[in-house]
C-alpha cells in the first residue's frame, strides 16, 4: 500500500511544463498514496486533473499556491482542502491573474526597450491556460536565441534586480491566509528555507497559519528538523511535497521527497475538528 504523498505540485495552469493529465499519469507511475496539484494563483489544473481520476488512482487533494507579499518579498502560501468553487477564492485568483498578465507585459516591454526583439504575443502564447509568469518570459527569451538557456534568461534579464525584472503585486500574507480559510481550506507557509521566510512564523501564526511545508526539494535533512521542532512547538500542522514544475525536474522529481502520508491524516484531523 502506498504511504507517501506530494502536496506541491505544478501544472500548465501555472509555470509547470506538464498538462494535469499527465501530471496525474506520474502520481499513478510513483505510486503515491496523495498528491495535490498546487498552481500558482490557479485551480484550473486541479479541476482538469479531477476529470481524468479513475478507480483505484492516488487521492487528488485540491490545492493552490497564492502570492503574498511581506515587505517587498515573494511570499508563497499554499492551501489545501479548499472549495475551488468560493466566491472569495475565485475574485482573488482572478485579480492574482490579471496582474500577472500585466506584470508580463511590463516585462516584454522593458525587454523590447533593451533591444531584444520577442514577437508580439509569444510570451501569451507560452503561458497558454496560464497567467503570464517569469518562467513564461524565460522559455521566450530562450526560444528567440536570446539566451542559452532558462537559467540565463533568470540571471541576466528577469531576476531580482535585473533590468527587466518587474515584481509582482501580490496579496498581504493575512490576506492571503484568510482567502484560504473562506475556501474552508488549511493555510501552509510554502518552502520557508526559500527567503528565509520562517522567521516570519510568529507573526503569521497570529493570522491563524495551520502549519508549515517542511518537506521540499531544497530543504535538507537538518532542515526539515528543524521546521519539524518549530512546528510542534507551535502547534502547527506539517506538509511537504517536490514542488515539481517539470523542465528537467526543476525543484526534484515528482515523489522524491518522502513525505509521510501520516501528515495528510493530520490535515482531515484538524479540519474534521474545526468544523465540527
């Protein structure tokens, strides 16, 4: 019987490179017991990936990946077991995606203004059912010679600081929190060695957090000690997943984070008490 899960996955609804039926075909081929399909600022690849579930299939936990801001930071806050159909999730996501299209344009234009000529409309093309995001930008730079490759169009165009480098305007992480729990869904702080931005546990608990991603491709065995530490300390739930995009296994492989589906036991505990 399979007894590992993955909580953080992407999909062509955001800037993963696989379609949610295929992403579903990897679940099946890994075994997993769970997993859930967590794009950012979307539930499109969750409700694609719904259609293609059969007898027998590994557990589809609905989720989402929502931008939250803290002090011109990039904060991700992930929710699972959320209603895709809450109005207050869908007017947020739908906000989330139209100013990711506009970060995009701002994009191709500062682009455009620093001589590289990418055709109007491929970066839209790109992104497909997605909202416009860096990685779409990426694979455009690359695709017109541009750059070499999806690292470089990062390092010399589009990171934090470069010239054509726009940030995002996101959600404030307690608004971010609650939209999750209108959704009737748990609040999780995603990759919280990525930033550092555990030390901002404190202050997020004070928002109703319910517990913190633990498990991901770039935390290591000390790590995740010691957000395991944290979270009992503070009572907190714990979650974990690849946070698989594809190309090229960026961030791990789908299931190679071995994630203890005795966590997605504790996820329905604590909401079966919540709500009675």
């Amino acid at each position: 019987m399979p007894t590992y899960i993955d909580l953080h996955l992407h999909t062509v609804y955001s800037d993963g490179t696989d379609t949610p039926e295929e992403l579903l075909e990897l679940a099946r081929q890994h075994e997993l017991a769970a997993f859930a399909i967590t794009d950012h600022d979307s539930v499109g690849g969750y409700l694609k990936a719904r259609e293609y579930l059969r007898d027998g299939d590994p557990e589809l936990v609905s989720g989402v990946e929502l931008s939250a801001g803290q002090y011109g930071e990039d904060i991700h806050m992930l929710g699972y077991f959320i209603d895709p159909n809450s109005e207050p999730l869908r007017e947020s996501l739908a906000d989330l995606q139209r100013k990711r299209n506009q970060r995009g344009d701002a994009m191709f234009n500062k682009l455009k203004a620093l001589g590289i000529a990418i055709p109007d409309g491929l970066i839209r093309e790109i992104a497909g059912n997605s909202a416009v995001a860096r990685p779409h930008v990426a694979d455009a730079l690359v695709r017109v010679g541009a750059v070499r490759n999806y690292d470089e169009a990062f390092r010399r165009f589009i990171g934090v600081g470069c010239d054509a480098y726009v940030a995002k305007q996101n959600l404030k992480p307690k608004e971010a929190i609650n939209v999750i729990h209108q959704a009737g869904g748990l609040a999780f702080l995603a990759h919280p060695a990525i930033g550092n931005t555990i030390r901002y546990v404190d202050e997020f608990v004070e928002y109703g957090l319910d517990g913190i991603e633990v498990y991901h491709s770039k935390h290591n065995k000390h790590t995740r000690k010691g957000f395991i530490s944290i979270a009992q300390n503070k009572s907190l739930l714990v979650s974990g997943g690849t946070d698989y995009h594809g190309r090229g296994g960026r961030y791990g492989m789908i299931g190679s984070q071995p994630v203890p589906l005795e966590y997605l036991l504790d996820m329905k505990k604590r909401l079966t008490e919540t709500n009675g």
